[in-house]
C-alpha cells in the first residue's frame, strides 16, 4: 500500500537528506538530563533484524530520508528491547525494527508535509518525539521458522483507525501476534502508543534530551 501525500515531497525530501534540515535547531529543554549514550542495538544483539524503512523508499513519503540504515537506543532502553526480544525468541519470534532514534530534523521534516487531519500520527517538533530522546522504537515480529514478517493488522506507517492498538478488524490471527508483541515489550518498561500498534517508549524517556544528531555522527562518536 503507498501511503505518499504529495509527488512534490520528492524534492522536498532530496533537499533533507542533503543535509540542509540540520540547520535547524530543536526546541529549548529545561534540564538536567542523563547524559545520553546511544548503543547501536545490532551490536547488543545480533539476532534482532533491521527493517529501517525510512532509509528506504518504502515508508509514508516514498523517499529515504536517512543515509544509513541504523537503530540506536540509549542503553538503558536498548537492554531491555534485548531482554523482550529474548523473550519473544522463545515463543517463536524474533523483533523487526523499523525506526528509534530519530534526529529532531526528520521529526520536523515529517511533521512538516504532513496534512493536518493525519498529524496525529506524527510527533510536533515543537515537543519532539520520544523518538528524538533515544527512547521509542517501532517494532514487528518475524517468525523464526519461515523467516518472514508476521501479518499485523496493518502495514507500519498506515495511517488510519487499523494502526490503533485496540481495533478489533483484521484477522484473529494478526490480532493475536500485536498482542504478543505488546505484552513482551510492556513486560520489559514499554509502553504502547495507542494509536500506532508498532510504536513503544521506554519508561524513562523524559530523563534524556531530545536531540538532532545524524546518525553519522552518532557512529563517529562511538
């Protein structure tokens, strides 16, 4: 299903991913905050699959927006996406990420070509995102057996009532497995975004500043 809004996003996002957007900068915080420290989560575990669509063209906008297919979280949050995945392992599945640590820009960018009656879907960069702090992730399941995606009640990034944790369409079985995904991950301190099955914070999110750091850097810092 292509979710794209506009064909003239295109451009748009040609401009961000030529680095132009990093310009900005991100809302003022009152602190203080943990120092951040970001774990790329493929190095903890090795197991966990990378699916990060927003370096692909296969997202809501139809264009990448980042250079490297990366996840980061801090660590905190990255051990305990370990552990849920460790424990999803044993039933027969193991966890897809799609998207965490975003850099500000992406979340003002997203923000920005998004039309108003589908905002909710997006975080307002005047807040940030939880995505921003290094504490959300967006996640799925594969089957360890056949090794594909599971089928949930909707695509990621759908932006309609079939993405909220509690709709009752879909099939039983795709029901069943979002059910899963939400009691492995809340098991370990992540709690849902309703109106997004795939989408979980980390208890702590607030304790980290938001930040704007391409993911570049982030790989060169460490």
């Amino acid at each position: 299903m292509k979710r794209v809004f506009l064909g003239s996003i295109f451009l748009v996002a040609s401009l961000f991913i030529a680095g132009c957007s990093y310009e900005q900068k991100p809302p003022k915080e009152e602190g203080p905050f943990l120092k951040s420290d970001l774990v790329e989560l493929k190095e903890l575990d090795p197991t966990l699959r990378l699916d990060i669509r927003y370096a692909t063209t296969n997202n809501f906008i139809g264009r990448p927006v980042y250079r490297v297919a990366c996840a980061f979280l801090q660590r905190p949050a990255a051990k305990a996406l370990v552990r849920a995945n460790k424990a999803l392992r044993e039933k027969g599945y193991g966890l897809v990420i799609y998207d965490s640590y975003r850099p500000w820009s992406v979340t003002k960018f997203f923000w920005d070509i998004t039309p108003e009656d589908k905002k909710q879907f997006v975080a307002d960069p005047n807040k940030g995102s939880f995505h921003n702090r290094g504490c959300a992730v967006d996640v799925s399941l594969f089957d360890l057996k056949t090794e594909k995606e599971v089928m949930m009640p909707c695509e990621f990034d759908e932006f309609s009532e079939r993405s909220h944790i509690n709709y009752q369409g879909g099939t039983v079985g795709s029901r069943h497995l979002r059910d899963l995904l939400r009691t492995a991950m809340e098991a370990e301190g992540f709690i849902i975004y309703k109106s997004e099955w795939w989408h979980y914070n980390y208890k702590d999110c607030y304790k980290y500043p938001i930040l704007n750091i391409p993911f570049e850097e982030v790989m060169k810092s460490r």
